[in-house]
C-alpha cells in the first residue's frame, strides 16, 4: 500500500496497513499508526506522531518546525491521536522548548488550511473549521467547535463544549459550555444545542445557565461573580469547570452581552 512514487525515509516507523499515496514525503524519526492514510503531496516532517485510522488529504503538512525565532532546533514532536482526519492543506508545526510538543487530540476534525501553531493543545473531538488560524500555546478543549476563518491569539484558552461563531478574533479565554459570536467576540449564551447532543441533562444545561447569569448578567466583576456562584449555587462538576476556568484564566474571560449594557462593545 506504500507508493513507489512517495519518498519515506527508512528509519521511519510506519504501521503495515497504512496506505500511502504517491509523491507523499516522511522524513526520519516518523511514526503514523495502523489504518491511517497519507494522501498524495502530504509532508510529513521529523518529530511527527500520528495514531491509528487518520486520514490526512492532500497537500497537509505535519510536523514544519515553528514560526517562532526563538526555536533553536530542539527535539520536539507534533502529535495527533486516533481517528482524526486532516483536510488539505492543513499546518501542524511541532513544538518548542516551551511545552516540547504540539498536540491534536481524538477524533477531530482539521478542516482545509487550518493552522496549528507550536505547543498549541487542541483536545478530543474538537472541530476547526475552514482557515482557522491557532497561534502558539493556545489551548482549545474537548467538543468545542470554532467557526471558520477565525483567529485564536497566543496563550488563548477555549473551553470545553465551546461553539464559536465564523470570523471571530478571539483575544481573550472563553470559558466551557458557551457561544460567542459578535463583534467584539462575547458571550451569547449557553450552548444547549451542543450539549443535549452530548447527553446533557437538563438539570445539568440550567445549572449551567445559572452559573453563566451570574457571571454574565449580573452587573458583578468575575471576582464577585465568582464568589456568589461559590456561595449560593450548588455544587456540581460543570459549576466547578466553569469556577475553575475563570479563576486560572491568564488572558482573562471574554465579556457578556448585558456586561456592556446591552450595547455592542465598540
């Protein structure tokens, strides 16, 4: 199933039943897991890991070293789970010194001309839709959902279940289980849809909502917010999330709709 068109360097580690298209190029210290399938005119790079059943279409390259003129060359992987697929031309640098890996996790999906930048984290299940662009150590968690043509900043955090609205600049960390959209890119609300589709309770969807009504809808600064959800909601894993999230935020949260009275931000 290996080309005779495709260079592989012989010192990489590729599974028996991986299928290979021609004028597909792996460089050394490669490995790509069982079931997975290069397509034709891929690049793959040293340092890159790649798991069982993915599916990489043509013209991805995986495994580039950083945009970031402080590399200097160290040993760093780019590293991509199970089951996920890669569309075309798709960017995936490896790491730096700084975390040593660039990761994607399970079953995603990298739609065409996605950018992942170095020690970027980009969690199971997550969906990047066409030309979104990651910058470096941002981290994008489990389900969420960022909309095309969009641009996360550096050290930016999104949270988990999060759907992110098409051509938004994302600046600031978004926190679990929202949408944001607009312009400047704020809380919408919560994302129920997505969560009923994942088995959330109902009970669990308006814990949520109260949780978000607190921090986004009662006039308090997120310290204050913060220490009310403590004090007088109950606890549960999702409210705990969302307390933990906005407490280690580095970026600080984006804003909600009634925290700029109402009005679109300018």
């Amino acid at each position: 199933m290996k080309q005779p068109l495709a260079y592989i360097h012989p010192e990489a580690k590729i599974a028996p039943n991986v299928v290979i298209d021609p004028f597909a190029t792996i460089d050394k210290n490669v490995i790509i897991g069982e079931g997975t399938r290069i397509g034709s005119n891929v690049t793959i790079l040293e340092g890159s890991r790649i798991g069982k059943n993915c599916n990489i279409f043509p013209g991805a390259v995986i495994g580039a070293v950083p945009q970031d003129l402080k590399f200097a060359g160290e040993d760093t992987t780019a590293e991509i789970g199970d089951n996920t697929t890669i569309r075309e031309f798709v960017t995936i640098n490896r790491g730096t010194k700084a975390k040593g890996k660039t990761v994607v996790g399970n079953n995603c999906l990298l739609m065409a001309y996605v950018h992942v930048a170095h020690d970027s984290i980009i969690g199971n299940n997550v969906i990047l839709v066409n030309s979104v662009q990651v910058a470096g150590e941002v981290i994008v968690d489990d389900f969420a959902i960022v909309g095309g043509l969009s641009a996360i900043h550096q050290f930016v955090h999104v949270g988990a279940h999060v759907m992110v609205a098409g051509g938004s600049l994302i600046g600031k960390d978004i926190p679990p289980y929202v949408k944001a959209g607009r312009e400047r890119l704020q809380y919408v609300g919560v994302n129920s849809i997505g969560l009923r589709r994942r088995n959330f309770t109902n009970e669990q969807i308006r814990d949520i909502q109260d949780c978000y009504r607190v921090l986004f809808q009662s006039g308090l600064n997120n310290s204050d917010a913060i220490e009310r959800i403590e004090a007088e909601l109950p606890a549960s894993n999702e409210r705990d999330e969302i307390i933990l999230f906005v407490k280690n935020s580095q970026r600080g949260v984006i804003k909600g709709y009634h925290q700029n009275g109402g009005k679109k931000e300018e």
